[in-house]
C-alpha cells in the first residue's frame, strides 16, 4: 500500500475510515441543500449567517469542557451515542421538509440542535483517531486521511447535492445524511482492542489542567491563536457563498455545488499533500504561508468581478484553510500526551468551528448592509493586518521557530 495510506493498515481506521467517509458525505449534501433551501425560501442573507452560527457556535461554548470529560470516558461508546442523536436530528429535518413544516424558528432550532451535537462528537471524533493508530510517526497521516474524508465529501457532496435538488428535493438529500449515520455507527460498533488512557481526578481539575497545559505553553498559544483568526475571517465565505452562486454568478443550486466543490478540490489536494508528507519540520512556516494565500484570496473574492475568479477563489480558499487547520492539529496531537488529547483537541476544536460560527454569522450580517464582496475584502484586510503583525513580530524577536520545541 503507498505510504500515503499508511494508516488504512491498521483495522480499526480502516473502518472508521470507510463509515466515516458515508458519514460525511452525507453531511456535506446536507449542508448544501439546507443553504439553497434557505436562500431560496427567503432571501435573507442573515438568516445564513444565523444558521451558519447556530451549526457551529456551541463549539466555542461546549467543546472546551467537553474535552474534560472524554479524557475520562470509553470514546467508542460516546461516539455511538451521538452518531444516533445525529440520525433524529436529520431525520427530524426530512420529516417536516416532507411535510412543509420548515419555518425560519424550525431551521435555527434544529441548526442549534445540530451545532450542541456537533461540538461534542468533534473533538471526542478527533482525539479518537489517535486511538486507532498504534504507532506514534503514524498520527499524522491518520489526521491527513480524516481530513481527506472531509475534504474529498466536500468535492462530490455539493454537486450531488445541486443534482438531487435540481431532479428531486431537499426532502431526499435530508433523507440520505439520516441514513448516513448509520454507516459509521457500524463501522464503531466492529472496532476491536482499543487502547484506552484515561486522566485521573475530578472533572473540574481534568478541565483546568487542560487549560493550564495549553495556556501557559507560549506556542500552544500562538497555534490557537492562529486557528482563531483563519477561521473568523477565510472561512466565513461558507455562510454567504449562496448569494456568491446566485446573484454574482446568477446560478443555481448547481452553480452553488460547483463553487462548494472547487472548494472541496482544494481542500483534498491539501489533505493528500499533508497525507504523503513525512517531514514536519517546516510545519509552522506552511501555516504562515497558507494564511496568506487565505488574506490573498479573499482580496480576489472582494475586489475582482471575472466568473473564472470565484472558482479560483475557492480552489485556493480550500487549500490554504485546510492546511493551516490540518497542519495544526497534526502539530497538537503528535505531541500532545495522550492524557491531555482530548482536552487539547477540544480548546483547539472550538477556537476552529467556534470562530469559524462567529466569522459566518459577521458575513452574514455584513453582506446584509453592504454586501458579499466588500464583506470578504474587510475580513481581507482583518487577516492581512493579523499576518502583517505576526511578521513583524517575528523579524523584531530575530528568532526562528523551532518546530521540536513543544
């Protein structure tokens, strides 16, 4: 087998591999059909933001005192236990789009149902990766392979999702991510011989260790920092890319899942570069890097009005977001102890989709008084500031960063 599956060697991420890969597919066919059924039943550009939000924000609340809790308890069995809660929020979403039930109360409820369930399945799900892998120089391939589930759903998930609502319903696409669910829950339900370290003590203590671990490490810091910011200002695009397809593009539903796939691209090459990679040693220099193609890209978005410009635009916004956010979490967990992972992995998951939630709900405030473009030229300039500051930092410390410090 190439090295770049690597991990696929060992059984348990094998299956979570393949049940995860159904799982997510879903998820992104989903998302998809609820942004256009959205836009489409009341044109309101804050009402994606506030959806966007809902998703993602309790993961800036929650996850972090999440993380305490799964250094304490059998991930497996957690982790079947939300897959579930998953399958009756999706199916709940089919029922009363099938019956013509859906209100804006109704999506923002079951958006924030959605963002509870998420923010606890995320970091118990990535800290669990982790688990499946026996050797240690094997993590971060493992975490490139899940990142290229993500990111190769999100490449076929959206135009599957603009064929099914252009030929069928959103009904059908709700219907299929409920059923989704249930592949992974198979797949965590064969898993055998899981190695499993818990951390001694009271929550309280747990999640307060967790925070002092990360805090008070100068370059724990600056990497969570770093996740905060690309996430408040490049991946914001998420919440208003519906209006991009369709009064900047005057697309469709179609239109909409081309755009989210050429994101998609981007994002799997990122994830198959990250999977073949051996070296880490430059890994810092690589986020700092793809945080400028990120502030560079949404200049392009903001400022240029050529069609082939917003598909160039999400090739490289998918690229850069994801291999900072990757090459971060591969950075946390290959030396992270594996005591401390699960608390690590949710401060870091909740700055990722918390301001990820934050950056979406600003766009779509802000699309709302002055528009999509200048939207994403002023999170333009927020990042470029940012990187600007960093830089300078940087060449006034006169010191580089070692990459084994941690």
């Amino acid at each position: 087998m190439p090295k770049i599956f690597n991990s696929l060697h060992y059984p348990n991420f094998r299956r979570y591999f393949i049940g995860h890969t159904l799982s997510t597919l879903g998820t992104w066919i989903q998302q998809v059909a609820l942004a256009w059924l959205v836009y489409e039943m009341t044109n309101s550009a804050t009402l994606l933001g506030l959806i966007a939000f809902f998703a993602m924000a309790p993961q800036l609340v929650i996850s972090p005192f999440v993380g305490a809790l799964i250094d304490k308890i059998n991930k497996r069995s957690a982790l079947i236990i939300v897959q579930f809660l998953f399958f009756f929020q999706s199916a709940l979403l089919a029922f009363l789009t099938y019956f013509d039930l859906l209100n804006s109360i109704s999506i923002i409820t079951l958006s924030l149902i959605l963002g509870i369930f998420t923010a606890i399945d995320t970091p118990l799900r990535q800290s669990f990766i982790s688990d499946l892998v026996d050797e240690k120089q094997n993590i971060g391939n493992a975490l490139a392979l899940n990142a290229m589930i993500f990111n190769l759903c999100r490449f076929i998930g959206p135009p599957i999702a603009g064929f099914l609502l252009a030929f069928s319903s959103a009904f059908i696409c709700f219907l299929f991510n409920a059923l989704s669910y249930l592949f992974l829950i198979i797949a965590l339900f064969l898993m055998k011989n899981i190695k499993v370290s818990k951390a001694a003590g009271n929550i309280q203590n747990v999640l307060k260790e967790g925070y002092i671990f990360v805090f008070k490490n100068k370059e724990y810091a600056k990497m969570m920092l770093n996740v905060a910011i690309i996430n408040l200002t490049a991946s914001s695009y998420v919440a208003i890319l519906p209006i991009f397809a369709r009064d900047q593009l005057h697309g469709d539903e179609k239109t909409l899942g081309y755009l989210w796939g050429m994101a998609g691209i981007g994002s799997l090459l990122s994830s198959l570069i990250l999977a073949n990679t051996q070296n880490f040693d430059r890994i810092r220099q690589r986020i700092f890097f793809n945080m400028m193609i990120c502030a560079a890209t949404l200049f392009i978005l903001g400022l240029l009005h050529l069609d082939f410009a917003y598909y160039l635009a999400m090739l490289c916004l998918g690229f850069g977001i994801s291999t900072s956010n990757v090459s971060t979490n591969i950075l946390i967990q290959r030396n992270t102890p594996s005591t401390f992972r699960g608390r690590v992995v949710s401060i870091y998951t909740s700055l990722r989709f918390g301001c990820d939630a934050l950056g979406g709900l600003f766009a779509g405030i802000l699309a709302t008084y002055i528009g999509a473009k200048y939207t994403m030229l002023s999170f333009a300039c927020i990042l470029s500031c940012y990187l600007f500051l960093i830089a300078m930092l940087n060449f006034s410390s006169k010191k580089s960063i070692n990459p084994t410090s941690l």
